[in-house]
C-alpha cells in the first residue's frame, strides 16, 4: 500500500467516510465520521459506542462510498489507537486500502484494485 496513493484518494473521496468497528459482543457499528489523512494515520471523530469497540477490538474499517457514476468505492482497514490530543478522537493507522468495484458498475472492471 502506498500512503501517498492513499492521500491521493482520501482527498479524492472526501473526508466524511463510514466507520466500521465490532465490539465484544462481535455486533458491527457503523457511523458516518469526519476523516482527516495525517502523514501516515488518519484521525476521525468518534462517539462513544465507536471509543467503546476500539478498546475490545482495535481494528476499524473506513468505507468511502462511491461518488455517484464512479466504479469504486474506497475501502481502508487499520489498527486503531485512541488520539493524543482530543478525547473524541481516533487514529488509524491503515494496514489495506482497496478500490472495491459497487454492484451497479461495468463487470468487465477488476473487483478490487489494492491502493
């Protein structure tokens, strides 16, 4: 993966991802955060079911959905640390980041492209 592929598309995307976490009752959380690409992590806002799931489990997902008309949305996994300076904040630091082609798109595209 590299981290200035990933900038590139983060900035692409935006900067208001989904946020998948699992806690220890294994249930899936998903949120819509405000995501911002720090050298190599990237900071997001969380509320507390989020701080929750990251203290159990410390990997998270951030998905990007496609744009409207586009092929791929951005898929990045990571591990997960809470953020030094706010108490809401969480840092990922990516560990995989995919282009994953959306249901409606050409299927003669590659499903998964890696960043």
């Amino acid at each position: 993966m590299s981290l200035e592929a990933l900038q590139e598309k983060v900035a692409e995307f935006g900067t208001t991802p989904f946020l998948l976490t699992v806690g220890g009752d294994r249930r899936a959380h998903v949120v819509s955060v405000r995501a911002a690409v720090d050298g190599a992590q990237i900071r997001v806002s969380a509320g507390r079911t989020s701080q929750r799931n990251v203290s159990e489990n410390p990997a998270a997902t951030l998905l990007w959905a496609a744009p409207a008309g586009e092929p791929y949305s951005l898929i990045v996994d990571g591990e997960v640390e809470h953020g030094d300076d706010r108490e809401d904040e969480l840092v990922i630091r990516p560990t995989r980041a995919v282009l994953h082609r959306v249901a409606d798109a050409p299927t003669d595209l590659p499903n998964c492209a890696e960043v």
